[in-house]
C-alpha cells in the first residue's frame, strides 16, 4: 500500500504518503487538498488556514495547501466548493483522488506517485457535461509564510538571435514593480513573503518550468509542464503565478488553456514537488547558478 490512513488538521482519513525521508498528506473528506508537505522530522511546508480546519460541506474555504483549480478566474465557476469528500482510487503505483462534479459539470482529480527524490502530482479535469468547455488546469500552492519564491528568467542573448520576445512579466493591476517584497534580477526573479497585509501578484511564463520556495533553511522545488510553443496560456501568456500578502504565498503553475470534450475527455497538467537542503543563494548571480545546477 503506498499509503496510509491517519487524522490531519482536524480531518479524518487523510492519505499519508511517506517516501525517501519525506511525507505528503492529501485529505479525503474534502478537497482533494494536500495540506502537509515536507520532511518526516521537519517542518510543514504548506500553509495550513487553522480556522478552516475540520469544516465540511457548504462554501468554497481557503483551506490552505495544495488545490486543483480551473483558468481563466472568474466567479462563481472557478471558487465551486471543494469541501466535500473524494473518491480514492489505488492503481499498482500511484493514487488517484477525485473530487465530487461541480455545479459546471467538471470533476477535479489528483493523481499522487512517489519518484525519485519527491513526488509527482498529476492534474486532471474532466468535464462531465454535455457539452464542450473551455478551460486551463491551474495547480496552486499556498506556502507557509515568511519565505521567497525565486524563478528563473530567460538566457539573455544577442540582438542578432533575439528578434521577438521570449518572456512576458505580468502584473495585475493591485501589483507595483517599485513593491519592495520583488526583487528583478538578470538570472533570476523573487517575491517574498512579509507581513505587508497589502496583496500583490505577477507572472511570467518561465521556459525552464521550475519554481522554488525557500523557507525553513530549505528549498520547496515545483516542476511543472512546459508546453510548446502556439499553446494558448491565459493571464497574458503565463504558465506560472505568484501571489501574497501577509501571511502566505501562492507558487502556481498553469497549463493551457483548451477545449475539453465531454464524456471521458480531460485536461491534464503534471507537477513534480521536490525539497532540497538550503535555501536559493541572495545574489543574482549564484541563484541563476543554482537553478543551473539544480538536479533533480
């Protein structure tokens, strides 16, 4: 069994999983919602929102942790509630959790199997309906305060090979680039987390699909799809996000944006989570250097 059954921030049968010195917990009762990410002796990597612990049914809830969400935002379609149970499928070596059909006719799953090193998540959407629907999976998690996520910019090049864009930095419109938790590097970009209570958000589309998020004196490592060139990404372009204010820190992914077809069609966008010792270097230069290096 690649799992275990056990209680979880007020949650009953959460799947345990533990592998290589490190656990993930994926709630049952809700969600799916992993809520637990990190070292078996070590510290939570995720944000887990204390108020919403054990409450079931009724509204969408910012539990914290990892959710399956689906592109472009809007409401009420992307807030439906995931505050009800899930349905667990064991395969020979992964597990699949699903949630209920949502008021839209999509159902959200998560696929969890341990590799080397870490984790691998895959997301699906299926839609249920009758008819086609046009969306993009959209992989968020909610870190635990106090720490910096850090994501590679494009190799710069000559003029000569370089006549069309290669990255868009994406700002909405409650976001100023003169916002001291950013830092705009030549390797790398950053944005910290703090105790302003004002929210901020950018994104990029990040050719390397890698984030981190340091934090405890170690790195939280998300790979994530790149899709090829001509795929449709909303927000302007973007295959990644980040957005905080105080007391937490969202390190999202995206993936294309794409018509799903009913019965049985879905959308899938893969993860792979890591935790490295130490955290990512404070000058430009040795974080470029770092994500260089980073072998996974």
């Amino acid at each position: 069994m690649l799992f275990e059954y056990e209680d979880f921030a007020g949650f009953s049968n959460c799947a345990t999983f533990r592998h290589q010195g490190l656990k993930l917990i994926i709630t049952t009762v809700i969600g799916p919602r992993i809520l637990y990410f990190g070292r078996e002796d070590g510290p939570n990597h995720l944000l887990v929102r204390e108020e919403h612990c054990g409450l079931l049914g009724g509204e969408y809830r910012s539990y914290g942790g990892h959710r399956l969400w689906t592109g472009p935002e809007e409401r009420p379609k992307t807030y439906t509630s995931d505050s009800y149970s899930v349905e667990v499928y064991e395969e020979a070596e992964a597990v699949r959790f699903a949630s209920r059909v949502d008021e839209f006719f999509v159902r959200k799953l998560m696929r969890v199997s341990p590799i080397q090193g870490g984790f691998r998540i895959e997301h699906q959407l299926l839609n249920c309906g009758a008819y086609d629907v046009e969306l993009c999976p959209w992989a968020i998690t909610v870190m635990d305060p106090g720490g910096e996520c850090v994501i590679p910019m494009h190799p710069v090049r000559p003029q000569s090979e370089g006549l069309l864009p290669v990255q868009p930095v994406v700002l909405w419109a409650y976001a100023q680039m003169d916002d001291p938790r950013y830092t705009w590097g030549k390797r790398v970009a950053r944005l910290r987390s703090t105790d302003d209570p004002n929210p901020t958000k950018f994104g990029s589309y990040v050719s390397q699909g890698v984030a981190a998020y340091s934090n405890h004196g170690e790195t939280f490592v998300k790979q994530f799809d790149v899709q090829p060139k001509g795929s449709s990404h909303i927000d302007m372009g973007c295959n990644f996000e980040s957005y905080t204010k105080q007391g937490m820190l969202e390190v999202e992914s995206l993936g294309y944006l794409q018509k799903v077809s009913p019965s049985g069609s879905t959308a899938v966008h893969t993860e792979k989570w890591f935790l490295v010792d130490g955290i990512v270097p404070s000058s430009d230069a040795d974080a470029g250097a770092w994500f260089d290096q980073l072998e996974l």
